[in-house]
C-alpha cells in the first residue's frame, strides 16, 4: 500500500507541475528563493560571509559554498537548478553551465553558450508519466492480487476450521461408538474364554483318564507276564530273569535289587505293583506283546542273515551281536506307544454352544476393529487438516 501511495504522488507531482514562472535568480530552486532576495544583502548559505545581491551571479565566486553563483560556472562546487517544467526538476553542477551541451530538459543550463537545444521536458514528461501510470498499474493489480491471496487464505483458514470442527464432533461420536463395541467385545470375550477353558479342560481331564486307563491296563499285562505262577503274587525271583530292570550298571538283576524293587517285601500283589513297583520299571521293561514278530523264512534259505562278500565272518559275528544287542535296547526303551498315541490326540471340535459364543465374540470383535479403524482415520485426517491451517495461518 504504501509503495502504490509513493507512485500515485510522484505520478500527481508531474501531472501537477505548471509552466510557472516565479521571479528569483536564474539556477535557484523555489525552496530556495527566499534566501535570494532583491535589493539585500545574500548570505552564503553556509553562513560564511554576507555579500551585496549585485553580486550574486556575476560570474565570480564569493561563498565558498558556491551558492552566490548557482546560474553560472564561476564556483566549482555550485549547483544549477533545472526548473524542466513538464518534467521534474533536478541539480546538476555548476561547471555543465554554458558548455554547450544541453543539461537540462528546459535548455536553461545552456542561456548563454550558443547551443542550439530544444525543449523536451513536455514529451519527457509525458513517457515519465505513462511510466509511472504502469508502475501505478502494476502496484494496483499487485495489490488486487495480494487482497485476492489474502482472501483465500483466509476462506482457506475459514473451511479448514470449519473442517477441523466437523471431523471433532464426528470423531466424538465414534469414539463414543468404540467404547461401547469395546464393552460388548469384552462381554462376548469373557464367555468365550470360560466356555474354551471348559472345553480344553474336559478334554484334557478326558485325555488323562484314557491315559490313566492305559497305563493301568499296561502295568497289569506286565504283571500277568511276570507272575509265571499264576497265583496273584509277584516275587523277587520271578524278576531275576529281566536284567534290564539292573539299576547298579552291571548287566544283571541281583535278589537285592529286585527287593528293593518290591519295596523291601517278599512279594506284592496287583495292586501294589501298579502303585509301587510299575513306576520304576515301566521306562525299562518291555512286554513280549510289544516284541514285532520275527519275518517268515523262506525254503531253502538259512535263518541266520546272509554274511556281506566283502567282511570278514568273525566281523559279522560280532556285528550280528552287537545288532541283537541294539535290538534288544531298542525294545527296552521304546516309549509306551498306548501313552503316546493318547498325547498326540488333537482337541475335537467345539460343541454348537461353545462355537456360537466364539463366533459371537469374533463378530464383536470385528466391528470394534473397524470402529476403531475409523476412529484412526479421522485422527490422520484431523492431523493433516491442522497442518494446512498452521500453514495458512503462518503466510
């Protein structure tokens, strides 16, 4: 605004001046014409020295300011007025005066020297003038186009706040909308897990009593085998034959250990085998049920296995043994496979009650999800809305 007030005045300063002629000494501006008055005595401007007016212009240098001379080239340091009307006046030194080129617009530098100059204050004028019409014009539509800036940045600020408050009322009504699908998530969670819990339990309770009764029909086939009487009882000698129940390392079962086997008593029947004895041997003893029959023998061929070309019999003895030995510890130490097939049992399918409840809760949980989706939409969206008004507000 300012700059378009500075271009409208010096536009009105041209516009305004006027072919005036007011009567003072030739080179002297109308500011300073009360300083040179007829018929006084002239002060140098700078207060040097006082001097008859008849001597001011008469082409001698008196103030050592040069203003006693400022219509001729006497002083080197004196400056001549170019009234240029039409145009806008201007200073220029003294010593241009009667040089014979022309200075000033007006020709009045050049009274004197013979120069033929023509006066082009009027048309210089005029092109100062369409100048600053166009810089008027610039600074105008520079200023329209500023207010229309202005104007949609502050219909920007405006829809952004406008905006930034509708995604705050929308955003309270669907966090209203997931604390509550929160709750109902809850409610439907909490019989669900009561009802899988339920499930996981009688199945596991289920899976330890088919457990329990494999086991207990498993001790009871051992004790059957070892009882090679018959009469109920199982006694320390009826153990001597299976050395792999040897607990001190020395490959055979001792009478000694197979007390301690038997906790100390002379015999134990059913019952306080599978309480007492069973646990300590069951990782060890094998049943003869559990032996994989031996593979058929075909005619004409030996039931000892074929010895390689390449080894030495008295190698494949050895082997051979060694085999039967790994055989034979392979059999003591497989692991009960009535216990494993129980343990590798997969859960069964939920019943119509228990399946309800979870589907029931997923779909709770589904629509809390997408509330809450929602609800992080709008956050992004208000975050990106106060980022643009921040910037808008800082332009």
């Amino acid at each position: 605004m300012r700059q378009v007030v500075l271009v409208l005045g010096l536009l009105l300063a041209v516009l305004g001046c006027r072919a005036v002629e007011v009567k003072r000494p030739r080179g002297v501006s109308l500011s300073n014409r009360s300083f040179y008055e007829e018929n006084k005595p002239f002060t140098c401007l700078d207060g040097s020295r006082t001097i008859p007016y008849d001597r001011v212009n008469d082409d001698y240098c008196d103030c050592a300011d040069g203003t006693d001379e400022p219509g001729t080239a006497a002083c080197s340091n004196g400056k001549f007025h170019c009234t240029n009307p039409g145009y806008k006046p201007m200073y220029i030194p003294s010593s241009r005066v009667n040089d014979g080129i022309c200075d000033c617009c007006d020709t009045t530098d050049e009274y004197n020297s013979g120069a033929h100059c023509q006066n082009t204050c009027r048309e210089m004028g005029r092109k100062e003038r369409e100048e600053l019409e166009k810089k008027a014009e610039m600074a105008r539509e520079g200023m329209l186009l500023k207010q229309k800036f202005i104007e949609e940045a502050r219909k920007g600020r405006e829809e952004k706040q406008v905006r930034l408050q509708e995604l705050a009322e929308k955003r309270q009504s669907v966090q209203t909308q997931v604390d509550a699908l929160r709750a109902e998530k809850e409610a439907a969670e909490q019989p669900e897990k009561e009802a899988k819990d339920a499930h996981k339990k009688a199945w596991e309770e289920r899976r330890e009593a088919e457990t329990a009764a494999m086991e207990k029909k498993r001790s009871q086939e051992v004790f059957t085998q070892l009882d090679q009487d018959g009469d109920g009882k199982l006694s320390a000698s009826e153990l001597l034959d299976h050395s792999e129940l040897d607990s001190d390392g020395d490959g055979s079962l001792s009478d000694k250990e197979a007390q301690e086997l038997l906790g100390g008593s002379s015999t134990v029947d059913v019952s306080s085998f599978q309480e007492s004895v069973w646990p300590q041997i069951k990782e060890k003893f094998k049943l003869e049920s559990d032996t994989p029959p031996a593979p058929p023998i075909e005619e004409g061929t030996e039931s000892h296995p074929e010895t390689p070309p390449e080894e030495d019999e008295e190698d494949d003895v050895e082997e051979g043994d060694e085999e039967d030995d790994d055989d034979d510890s392979d059999d003591y130490h497989r692991p009960p496979p009535s216990k494993s097939q129980v343990e590798d049992q997969e859960m069964p399918p939920y019943d119509e009650t228990t399946q309800a409840l979870i589907d029931a809760a997923e779909a709770a949980r589904n629509q809390y999800e997408e509330a809450e989706k929602s609800l992080r939409e709008i956050d992004d969206t208000m975050r990106c809305v106060v980022t643009r008004l921040l910037i808008l507000l800082l332009q």
